[in-house]
C-alpha cells in the first residue's frame, strides 16, 4: 500500500533543503530522510514503474546526505 506519495517527500525535501536555521535543519533532513527511505522502498515494489521518480528520491537522499555532512559535522 503506498501512502508516501511524491508530494508529501518533496515537500518535506524542499523544507530541509531551505532551511536555515541551525537549531531546526538536523530535525527537518531527518523528517525528510525518513519520508524519503519510505517512498524509495515503496518504489522497489513495483518493477520498472516511476524510475524518474526512483533517480529523483536517490538525488534527493544523496543532497541530504551532502548537506548533513557539511553544515552539522564540521567543528564550531
């Protein structure tokens, strides 16, 4: 059954992506991380179908990955 549609993972990708507030961004890359995972495997079910959709959420994972490493892992 697939609940996580595209727009509810966009929407919450693009509230991370523009984040910019320290104290609010480790929250919303999560919240967006975890939509993300959902959608991805929801995607493998079905065989072929919505490979842009597939490549979209890989980027889409791998920016947040980007961002967490660069603006919360580096030193005060």
């Amino acid at each position: 059954m697939q609940t996580n549609h595209a727009g509810v993972w966009e929407d919450l990708y693009v509230a991370a992506v523009l984040e910019t507030d320290p104290n609010k961004i480790a929250d919303k890359i999560s919240t967006a991380q975890d939509a993300l995972r959902e959608r991805w495997h929801e995607l493998r079910e079905v065989p072929l179908a919505r490979d842009r959709e597939k490549q979209r959420v890989e980027d889409a994972i791998r920016t947040l990955n980007m961002i967490r490493v660069t603006e919360l892992e580096r030193p005060a």
